[in-house]
C-alpha cells in the first residue's frame, strides 16, 4: 500500500501492519509494548492490589480495622457488632421463658460485605448456648446461618404460630 494512501486511511496503516508492510508486534523488540497497553497493566494491577487490601480489611493509608468486637445488650434485648468502636450491626431478639426470639438482623452499609452478620449472629448464638437457653429462628437471616451451622442444631427450635403471634404482641404489632 503507497505511503500517501497510508496517511489519507488511518485504519489503513494499521491494516499495513498487520499485513506485515510495517513493524509487526512480533519484530518488536522484546521488551517493548504499546504505550497503551502498558497504561492499561498498570491500571490493572493496581486495581488487583485496591481489591486485595479491601479483602485484608485494610482502610485508608493502609490502616486496619480493630477487630469486631460483639457485646450483649440486654437492656434493649440484642446484640451488637463494634468496629472500631462503632457499632457497625446488630441482631434484636425477645426472651420467652427458656427460649431467645431472634427477629431482627442488620449490618450498617458501610460494614457490609465483610461477613460481620456471620461473626455476629454466631457469637450471639454461642452465648445463648452458654446461657442454657434454646434458640427461635424467627429472622430470615438467623435462619439461614443455622442452616449452614449444624452446631446449633440441639439447641434450635421451630418457628410456630403461637411463637409468631406472641412476637407480634411484645412488639406492639
């Protein structure tokens, strides 16, 4: 292809190339990539390493979170998940005679995609156990974890009518 036609097409001269009129990428010497291409791994690699610092629960400059840290609080009958001394969730529950009503589960936006409900609800669950006391499913989301943590089975029991309605009345619905 002439080299005026070449300047009058740009696609032309990539066509060129590629027909191998003009420096192919394998006669390149080794070593040297598109400019482009280069901007583009750089920008890939980065966003790698952001990712992987979220993952490892790094905040900015690079500091870390505290451990969560889960309190009782019996008070307002729940507990909570702290970070950074922040709660960052909570799971609300009624007592009924020996059992604990889970109804309620939540984890701030800020805090979500950590698996901070996971460590929450467990340890919550872990307490009841050490307390002698049985567990009411009531939140989906409670329901769920016991579903996966066959640990709990013994100490679990189903949600009924009567459970619901009586839920219902404490809460003033």
């Amino acid at each position: 292809m002439p080299a005026d036609l070449l300047a009058s097409r740009p696609g032309a001269a990539r066509a060129a190339i590629l027909a191998g009129l003009g420096e192919t990428a394998a006669a390149r010497p080794a070593g040297r990539r598109h400019r482009r291409t280069d901007r583009k791994a750089r920008h890939e690699r980065a966003g790698r390493a952001d990712r992987a610092d979220r993952a490892r629960g790094a905040g900015r400059r690079g500091r870390r979170p505290a451990a969560p840290v889960v309190r009782h609080v019996d008070a307002r009958h729940r507990y909570e998940i702290l970070v950074d001394d922040k709660r960052a969730g909570l799971t609300a529950y009624r007592d009924r005679d020996d059992r604990r009503v889970f109804f309620h589960t939540e984890i701030d936006d800020a805090y979500a995609g950590q698996g901070l409900a996971g460590v929450l609800v467990e340890q919550a669950l872990s307490d009841v156990r050490a307390a002698g006391m049985r567990i009411v499913p009531v939140c989906p989301y409670v329901a769920r974890f016991l579903k996966k943590h066959e640990e709990f089975a013994d100490i679990t029991d189903a949600v009924t009518p009567e459970v619901l309605r009586w839920l219902d009345n404490q809460l003033g619905r």
